[in-house]
C-alpha cells in the first residue's frame, strides 16, 4: 500500500483500540494541530484527504491544543487520547512543557512537531535552531528528558516500529506519559509501499498484573502488625477503577482513608473512613490522623513531597511503609515494603489474607473525632465573610495595604473559601470542576466534596498553571453530556486562556471561574510566611526597582465578552450563587469574574513542606523561619 509517512500515520492511528475488563474502546479520537511551517503540507494533506475516523481539531496555542489532550484522556482514564501536531520551531517548543505535565502524571500524550529537513539541503530551514556542536541536533531534542518514547523519523519505513512503540508507551499503565515522534518535514512527505497488515485492527489489552505471592505476603505481615494504619488513595486507584475496592478494603479491616490530589474522587466524600484530602494541602482529619499512623499503606501514588507533608507527615516512631503499585519505581519510594501490581486486583488479594489472619485495626473513635473536628472547620471556612477593618484573613503575614485596598476597588466582600463552599452547594452533583496550580488546588483538595467518580480533576503532579482552561475544553470534550466548571487563579488564566476560542469553536460549553485576588496569592504566602516581604506577587504599578505601587484593576468579565462568552461579575456569596444558577440555562461557555478577597484562602492543617530557604540572611524574620524549616527537616525522614 502505497502512502506517505504522514498518510501512514493517519491509518495507523484510526485503527488502534484499547481493552480493558473486556470492555473495547477507540483510542485515537482525532488530531489537535495547530497547522504551520513544517506540517501543513504533510500531514495537513493525510488529514485533508482521508482522515478515516479521526477528527481534526484547531488549536490556539500548541500547549493549550496538548493540555486539552492531557484532559480529555485523564478523564477518559487514560483509554482515549488526542494526538497532537506543530510545525518546527517555536511550535514544537511550546508542546514541551505539556509532555512533561503528561509524563509526570502518567498520562498518555502523542505528539507529532514537525523537524528540520532530514537531507539538510535546504539548512538552516526557516525556524531551525543551529547548533554548531552536532548538525543531528534540533528544537525537539528538548522533548527527550520529558517523554517516555522518543523518536525521530529519518526513512520512511521507520514510522512502523516507532508508532508500535509509541502505542506500547501509551497503553502501559506501569509507564505511561508522554511519546514524541518528531517528523522531518521532506520525509513527512516520502511514500513507501507499506505491508497492507500494518494497518490492520490492532487491539492493546491494559491488564491487572496481580503482585507476586511473595510481595503480597509481605504487606500482609506489616499490615497485620499495625494497630492504627490509614491509606493513602493514589491516581493508580482510579485508573485502576478501584475506588469501591478501596471503599470496601476500608470498611472490612477499619481502616481511614486520605486522598492525593489525583486520587481525589476515586472514591466518594460521603464515605464514612474518607478523612478528604492528604499532606501538605490536606485535612486536619487526614494529616492528624497520619501523624499518628504506625503503618501508611499508599496505593497507586507517586508519595510527592505534598502527599507526605516532604516525608515529615508520617513520623511516629517505628512507622512502617507499604506500597501497592503498578510502577516498580514508585512502589520502592520511601523504603517501602512494597506489591507490584494493578491497584484493585493486587488490594483484593491483601484484603483475602488479612480475612484469613482476622484483622481489624485497634481504632475507636478516633476517626470520628477527627472527622467532626474538620467538619466544624468546614462550616466555618464556608461562612467567612469580609467585615472591614476588624477583618482577620486566613493568611496572617500579609501587605496591611492588600485587604481594604482591594475591597475599596472592587466592592467585594467575597472570601475565596466561601466562594468554594457556595460553588459546591450549588452546581449540579454530576458536574466535573478542574483546577491545577495556585491557591485553588489547596482549598479545594481541602473543601472539596463530590460523589461522583472522576467528578474532581486535578493537574498538580506538575503543578502546572495555565493548564486549567484548556484542560476544561478536554473534560467536556469527554462528557459532553456534564457540565465542567474550571476554578482558576487570575495569575493561572492570563498565563493561558487561548483555548476559549476552541472551545467556541467545537461549540463546547464549558464554565470558566476565575478567582481575582490580584495576584499569585499562593506565592505571596510562601515569601511572606517565610520572612520575605510582598515581591513581585501581587499586580501593583511598578514604582522605582519594584511593583509596590497600587493594584491594577482588571476586568475578566470584559474578557470573556470578547470571547462571545456569557460572563458575570461577583462580588459577595450571593452575586455568586445567583450567577451560577443562571449559567445552567446558558447554551454558550461562561465566564465567572469572582472578585475575592486577599489572603482568604485556607492555610496550615498539621502540614509541613521543606523550602530551600536562605541560611544567611540579614532579615531577623528570614533567620526565624530558617530555624523552623531547619528544626522540621530534622524531624522528617531521610529518604
């Protein structure tokens, strides 16, 4: 069959499914593209020609087009993805940063940026990066450190076990991210005769390795040894669809339960062992009851320095760590005893010996204490409301100036957790929210509840801002049928919100709510928590060597018009709820311009995280907080 490499591509990619549990799935829906120099001419006439199946979607900047990939195939649960293609370059180049975001979150990305001439005849071709040292060198070199599968594409019958072994990277749940095949633009072009059975229906099976015996039986032992263990709900549960067997497993042997960011929503709130949230942006439920823990059973998580509070969280002594992970790397993080294996297979077999052996932790009312203490909290995070003068914000250390400077200009009195609390109240229980960097994954992984499985979608293994409007194109692109609310930081949302034109474009409704507080708030409390003063965090004129003039009012609402979006503008609890409940008769995206107050985001909770702090200061308040910082690394593990 004779076809060009990117005609190749095409064919192959429209015929690729997925299994799991006997359940076949589409992998490929289609290609995000963002049509330039180096791509237009290849792989835009295989798309224009003959697409088959597969879609062709327009993007507006080549991270946003990739984030939106991310999205759509996290809440897919990794068993349908968007390819993506740039042109060479400064196009390419953008799609590094969401490579890494999808390796570091295990998640599957395909991207195709178009590279320089392989025969060279024409270098240096326009946007070629020229480096002297090595001529085989080029722009997309950059995506090696940050995927899982790199190749690039220098004869055309090449494409074959680069695209096998691209699916390979894709489907594997042990080593998903991300996989680059970077296509010189005149092979792109090249035709070979392609065997016909090449392009046959290929079917990659994800399956449920359970963990050895051996593995098995030793958590059974730490496990059964433990009095007061608590679990540790990774992503790996949920790609795993193990959330009612960790409910389950929690039930049977009276065991709490905490959740990362991306294990949030893997099982419900409402269940009595879910203490929410763990670690650095946790509960006080969670984290008060991981400092008491004799035994951490983490199941599918990568145990990030927010999920183990930088390993100080779990510091009884004699605290022994068990893992349950498909990953052999991760599942050795922390000196771990650890299973290799799928998530919900791998805990059945556990939860069958630890039946045998009769085990029941030794809590009494330890979780219920908890729960009813952070359920107080709750209530009172939800009620904040601005008073005036008399006013203490969550975030102590702060500019005096910020608070009634900005409630002077905006009219607000809308504190950012009881913003949370009256979105959650009030959106409908089957919605899905979105948020990544920024104070808002704090909060919410905090004050988040919801039923619904996936109904949280959280981006923070890279912490990558700018990933929240485009990543709400990709939710609603999975579930049409749902609405999809994305809580971003106005630092996150001017950093990235060309992916709005895109959304309009596939005429997907997606709500946009972005959190004004004039700043990047989060950062402003790591320099002022840690002796520092305001610098170059919160929008101020710049005066002199420094932006310490006034606050610069800006208008989001104004820029969700432009967008054709139906936008609102709020600025207490009420404005809030009456805009919300009016969004749900809107057809068109909406944009929330939620005017909220400084420094009223939550904070603390029994949580530590180690900071490179400057150890020479002339700073009296520097020193003071080099002293904690150095006192908690005492008291964390090593390794």
């Amino acid at each position: 069959m004779r076809l060009t490499v990117a005609q190749a591509i095409v064919k192959f990619l429209d015929n690729q499914y997925v299994s799991m549990d006997g359940e076949e799935t589409k992998f490929v829906e289609g290609f995000f593209t963002i049509f330039g120099h180096g791509i237009a001419v290849g792989l835009g006439e295989a798309l224009d020609t003959n697409p088959g199946g597969l879609r062709v979607m327009q993007g507006r900047n080549e991270q946003g087009m990739c984030h939106a990939a991310i999205a759509f195939a996290k809440q897919h649960n990794r068993r349908r993805i968007i390819a993506c293609a740039s042109s060479v370059g400064p196009g390419a180049a953008n799609m590094v940063t969401a490579c890494a975001t999808a390796t570091v979150n295990n998640l599957p990305l395909l991207v195709f940026p178009a590279d320089t001439f392989a025969s060279r005849q024409p270098d240096p071709v326009l946007q070629q990066l020229e480096v002297p040292e090595s001529l085989a060198v080029s722009t997309n070199d950059a995506f090696k450190p940050v995927c899982r599968y790199w190749d690039r594409i220098t004869r055309p019958e090449q494409i074959m076990t680069a695209l096998i072994s691209a699916m390979r990277t894709l489907t594997d749940p042990a080593s998903c991210g991300a996989a680059c095949i970077a296509l010189p633009q005149d092979v792109e072009g090249e035709s070979y005769d392609y065997p016909e059975e090449f392009f046959n229906k290929r079917v990659h099976r994800i399956t449920r390795p359970v963990a050895v015996p051996e593995e098995v039986d030793d958590v059974v032992s730490v496990i059964a040894a433990s009095k007061k263990p608590i679990l540790v709900v990774g992503g790996g549960v949920k790609y795993s669809f193990a959330g009612q067997t960790v409910e389950q497993f929690c039930e049977e042997f009276h065991i709490p339960f905490g959740e990362s960011q991306a294990g949030k929503s893997a099982c419900k709130s409402s269940h009595p062992y879910c203490l929410g949230g763990i670690g650095v942006t946790g509960t006080y439920a969670s984290n008060v009851i991981a400092s008491e823990a004799d035994c951490v059973i983490a199941v599918g998580t990568r145990l990030s320095d927010f999920t183990t509070s930088s390993k100080w969280l779990f510091r009884r002594p004699g605290v022994k760590v068990v893992t349950i992970n498909n990953n052999r790397y991760h599942a050795y993080k922390m000196d771990a005893v650890k299973a290799v294996g799928d998530a919900k297979v791998t805990l059945e077999a556990i939860a069958g010996k630890l039946r045998e052996k009769n085990y029941v932790s030794a809590y009494t009312t330890e979780i219920t204490d908890a729960k009813a203490k952070w359920d107080k909290e709750m209530e009172r995070l939800g009620s904040i409301v601005y008073t005036g003068d008399d006013f203490e914000p969550e975030c102590k250390n702060r500019d005096p100036r910020t608070l009634p400077e900005f409630n002077k200009m905006t009219g607000a009195t809308l504190t950012q957790t009881a913003a949370i609390a009256a979105i959650n109240r009030t959106i409908d229980p089957s919605a899905t929210i979105i948020t990544a960097g920024g104070s808002l994954p704090s909060c919410l992984q905090r004050m988040w509840k919801t039923d619904k499985f996936c109904g949280y979608h959280a981006e923070y293994g890279y912490s990558c801002m700018g990933y929240e409007v485009a990543a709400a194109l990709g939710v609603k692109m999975a579930e049409p049928e749902h609405e999809v609310y994305t809580l971003v930081g106005d630092s996150s949302f001017l950093m990235m919100h060309s992916e709005i034109m895109t959304a309009r474009q596939e005429r997907r409704k997606i709500n946009v709510l972005v959190f004004d507080n004039c700043g990047f708030g989060c950062i402003n409390n790591l320099e002022m928590n840690n002796g520092i003063g305001s610098l170059a965090t919160e929008f101020r004129y710049t005066d002199g060597q420094k932006p310490t003039g006034d606050l610069i009012p800006v208008s989001y609402a104004l820029v969700g018009q432009g967008y054709g979006m139906k936008t609102y503008t709020c600025r207490t609890v009420e404005e809030l709820v009456e805009a919300l409940e009016d969004s749900k008769k809107q057809e068109s995206s909406c944009l929330f311009d939620l005017k909220v107050l400084p420094k009223t985001m939550t904070e603390g909770y029994e949580a530590w995280w180690n900071i490179g702090i400057a150890t020479t200061s002339e700073k009296e308040s520097v020193r003071k907080a080099c002293e904690d910082v150095m006192e908690h690394r005492d008291a964390a593990r090593r390794y």
